[in-house]
C-alpha cells in the first residue's frame, strides 16, 4: 500500500517436523501475563497455534487491563486476566490451574511466577523457556534465543514466542501483528478528535514518555520536533499512567495546532492512532499498537535494539545515535558517569527525527493520493 516502500513477504517455511503428539489436544493455554507491547508481539505465534490447532480452544493468560489487546482476535477463544497485586485473584488462579483441563500450555514468559503456573497445570505438554530454575516446570524446553559463533542471534522480538510453536511442529503463519479495533471504541474516539479539531490535516501522535529512564528521549526535543512539524500536522500527545503532566507540558512548549489525548485504553488508543498519519515515540507497547494498526512510525532507539523491537519492514524508521559502543547495552538506567551519560539519547538530534518525519508523512500523503484515485 506504500507507495516507495514495500513489506518484504517473509519465505516460505517448510513445516518442522513433530516432536510432540498433538492428536489430543483440545484446550491450550497461553501464558503472556507481561506488558502489553509483549503481547502484542506474541500474536504471531498465537495465529500459528490456532491455526496449526484449529479444532482447539485456545485460551490466554495475561494480566489485568490487557484483554483489550485481544479482544476481537479470531485466534483465541477465551482470555483470562489476574490480578498480580491481589493476593485472593493469584489464589483463584491457581486453584483453576490446580483443576487442570489443559492438554498444552505454552510458557511464553517463562519467568519464576510463570514457571509456577505452568507447572500447577499438569498439562502432558508444557513448553517454556530453557532457563536456570524453571526447566522443572517444562516437558518441553526450548533456547531463549538461538546463538551462533558470534554469540546470540538478534531478530524481531516475535520469533521469540514463534520458537515454541515451531518446537511442537507448528509452521510460523508470518509476522503481521494481530489487533482487532472495536467500532464503539472508534466512534468514542472519532467524536473528541471531531470536537478538538484535528480532523482536518494530517496528525502526528507523539509520546514522549518511555517505560525505562534509559531509553527516553529528552521531551524538549519531542517538543522541539512537534514544533518544527506545525506547517505540515497537527500534534496528538498521547500518554500512559502517571504520564498525563509531561504531556501536558509539551504541549504548552509547542507553538502549533496540538491536543492532549484523553485518559485512553487500549482499544481507545489504537482508535485514536489509527486516525493518524505517524507516531512519534520512544521504543514503547504504543509503537507496537501502532505497527499492528499499520501506522507509519519513528521510534528512536538506545539501549534496546532496532532489530530486535522493530518491524523488519513497512513505512517504520528507527534513529540510533551511531557510533557509540555502549549502544543497545540493555540497561533500563544509564550507568555511564559525566559526559557518557545518556549518549545514546542525547547524540540524536531533533534535525535526524524531523526528517524521518517528513519523509513518512510524505509517503502518506502519497497513499493517500494513490487511494483517492
């Protein structure tokens, strides 16, 4: 649909072959209780279970307020929520794991709490990670990440979860990121964009705020980018919880047409990107949302690394301050002293980012115009 730009179309796999006995499997469940940028990664493998499964019920586990993410997903049957900081919602839990029922369950976490889960199910097939003090828990047990001569092999963070389905002999059914958006919620959010008069140009959704201190770029220059872009687009400040005031104060920095989103879920967000022309953020779960919702993005990267948490194409730039060794060290706080501190945020200029910019906006006006014809 782009009009300089093209996704590649990923090879064609041929399906390994079976390690597991899947005839029986009636009732899967998923275990993806993290952040929701993480689920929504872990939909690629969701699609390859259903469809490698497609007479079972495929069930999910995730965290409270993340059933949003797969509401309307044709891939699963049922989602399950808990709540990790009650204790009486981690006992229910356990007690339904404790009942069984399960035929598989994938560990796509496979962390200690996870781990626990897993077990309790007494699934005949568990597969999870193949990590120190969770091993117990699998029947199953697959390499975090595949490695070479030159250590760990980097690609996009979906293949991650895809190796588990590979591991019982289910094909990967491609990358694409899978978000279902619910009509209430684009009416909902159709009629504030209407009322704040955005609607009649392009919008740029800019976050400014990031998950780790590490990996934040300064918010004057999100400011100072936004302003540079006030002739060609309106600005959409988006936040999350507790991020409303950094937003806010943006937005008073800038001297164009701009609007502070209201209090959003998932699903309201994504309806609120979906309205957009680019998003503008730091490595965040919003800039995943807004690749399933294909959504141009500039996300700019430091200590995590592009080909990992990023799309390997589509009209998505990522800005990295070159050159530096410290790059993608994977710290969520920089623990550089005096003037390395931060490099990697701070060596990235507004000029780099506002051209990234531009050239996706223009790509959108270019597909805009190819569909209006």
């Amino acid at each position: 649909p782009w009009p300089t730009e093209r996704r590649p179309v990923p090879p064609r796999e041929t399906p390994p072959a079976p390690r597991v006995d899947l005839s029986d499997v009636r009732r899967a469940l998923v275990i993806r209780h993290r952040a929701g940028g993480d689920l929504l990664l872990s939909t690629p493998a969701l699609r390859a279970l259903k469809r490698g499964l497609p007479s079972a019920a495929v069930e999910v586990l995730t965290a409270r307020g993340m059933s949003e993410i797969l509401r309307g997903n044709p891939d699963i049957d049922r989602v399950l929520e808990f709540d990790r900081r009650s204790f009486s919602a981690q006992a229910a839990l356990y007690a339904k794991l404790l009942r069984g029922g399960y035929d598989l369950v994938l560990d796509m976490v496979s962390n200690p709490r996870s781990a626990v889960m897993t077990a309790l199910t007494r699934s005949r097939i568990r597969v999870g990670y193949d990590l120190d003090g969770r091993r117990y828990a699998y029947t199953l047990r697959v390499p975090r990440e595949p490695v070479g001569s030159r250590g760990p092999k980097l690609r996009y963070a979906p293949e991650a979860a895809l190796d588990l389905v590979r591991a019982i002999g289910l094909p990967p059914r491609g990358l694409e990121l899978t978000f279902r958006l619910a009509a209430d919620a684009r009416s909902r959010m159709d009629r504030w964009l209407e009322e704040s008069g955005l609607l009649d140009r392009p919008i740029v959704a800019c976050l400014a705020s990031g998950s780790w201190p590490s990996k934040t770029w300064p918010a004057a220059r999100f400011a100072a980018s936004m302003d540079a872009l006030r002739d060609e687009a309106s600005a959409l400040w988006i936040w999350g919880p507790g991020e409303e005031t950094l937003a806010r104060e943006c937005r008073a920095a800038t001297r164009g047409r701009s609007a502070v989103a209201p209090p959003t879920g998932w699903q309201d967000l994504a309806a609120l990107l979906s309205r957009c022309s680019l998003l503008l953020s730091n490595d965040s779960g919003p800039k995943h949302l807004a690749v399933a919702l294909e959504v141009p993005t500039v996300t700019i990267f430091g200590p995590t690394h592009p080909v990992t948490w990023h799309p390997p194409g589509g009209p998505h730039a990522a800005i990295v301050a070159e050159g530096l060794q410290c790059l993608h060290c994977n710290e969520t706080s920089c623990p550089l002293p005096g003037d390395g501190h931060m490099r990697c945020m701070r060596d990235v200029t507004v000029e780099a980012v506002v051209e990234a910019c531009r050239t996706r906006l223009r790509l959108d006006a270019g597909r805009i115009a190819c569909e209006s014809r």
